[in-house]
C-alpha cells in the first residue's frame, strides 16, 4: 500500500513512517519537503496518487497564550498548518483516488477547551468537523479520526519557540510516548469499519 504521512520529521509521524515502511510504500512528508504553514505550497503540493493519507503533522508555536496576546503571524501558522493544510491535501489525494483513506490525528481538547489555547485547539476541533462532512459528502469515504491525548513529542518545546520563559513542562503529567501511540493506531489503521478512536495516557 503506498501511504503519505505529514509530520514525519519526528514525534508520532516519525515513528508511524518507521514502523509502516515495514510493509508499505511511504511518502514521508517532512517540512523540508513541504512546509504546510505555506498555503501557496500547499496548494501547489504535486500529490502522488496515494492510497492512504495520514495529516499527522501538528503545530502551536507561539500559542499557549492568552488569544488577544497571541501574534497573529503565529495564528495563521496554525490554523493552516493544523486544518487547511490537512483539508487540502486530503483534497488532493481523494481528487486523484477517491478509494484513498483519509486519517486525521485531532485532539482529546476536542471534548474539553482548556484556556489559552484558542487557535490550536479550534484547528483541531475544526479539523474534527471536517471529518464529519467529508463523510456526509462522500458516504463511502475511508476515514479514520485519532483523537489524541497529551503524548512526549518535540510539540511543547516547539510550542514556545522564541518564547522560551513561558515555557511550561506538561510532560510532568501522565502521558504517552509516540511507541504507544503507534501501536494503538496500527492495530486499527486497516479496519475500515473502525471510523474513530482515542488514544488517551
């Protein structure tokens, strides 16, 4: 099966890429490959026709912060690295097979929104609901929505990038590491029956 994967430079999407490159043909879609905050790229992306698309790829730098003080360059960073570019590609991949399976890693945020989070957290919520209408457009969709719980990835140090004193170690909290999580998701990824999942610590 020939499968993309965004985010693969490290973290859940490194580990994904490694443990289905296996079995599988990958395009792992790092950010020297594509940088998905660039909507032109984006949409200028040249999709190899693909059978899975996994948008696992996820960003908040700059976020953690009251909305009002948020910049708003980090924002747009965001919102289009964390829906638009997902809604795009997945655009793409069923545009050129409409068999393509669509996986998208959202956010256990999704049932709760805890404060200072704004941005990231409606990316994923929106990215959720994207998933949903997809399916309702498309009945006979492949689609597979991750909802995932706070897990050990680069994410939070990148989070505060530039903005190293606002630093906040959540990883003193319970959580997963990116081996746990792959194994969850492996053991559903190819049950087209199974539409969603949490994957909590």
């Amino acid at each position: 099966m020939k499968i993309a994967i965004t985010g693969t430079t490290s973290g859940v999407g490194k580990e994904l890429s490694d443990q289905l490159s296996k079995d599988h043909n990958i395009i792992a879609i790092t950010r020297d490959d594509l940088e998905l905050s660039a909507l032109n790229a984006v949409n200028n992306y040249s999709m190899s026709t693909v059978d899975m698309l996994i948008n696992c790829a996820g960003t908040d730098q700059g976020g953690k912060i009251e909305f009002a003080k948020q910049d708003s360059a980090s924002i747009i960073n965001t919102l289009t690295t964390n829906l638009l570019a997902p809604i795009l590609l997945s655009h793409k991949a069923l545009e050129l097979n409409s068999a393509c399976k669509i996986v998208n890693i959202t956010s256990t945020n999704n049932k709760q929104y805890w404060p200072n989070n704004l941005a990231y957290s409606l990316s994923k919520k929106a990215l959720s609901e994207f998933g949903r209408m997809l399916q309702v457009d498309h009945p006979s969709v492949k689609y597979l929505e991750i909802q995932l719980g706070l897990t050990k990835t680069n994410f939070n140090q990148n989070r505060y990038v530039g903005h190293e004193n606002r630093f906040d170690d959540v990883y003193r909290n319970a959580h997963l590491t990116p081996k746990d999580v792959v194994k969850r998701i492996l053991s559903v990824l190819f049950d087209n029956t199974v539409k969603f999942i949490e994957i909590s610590p």
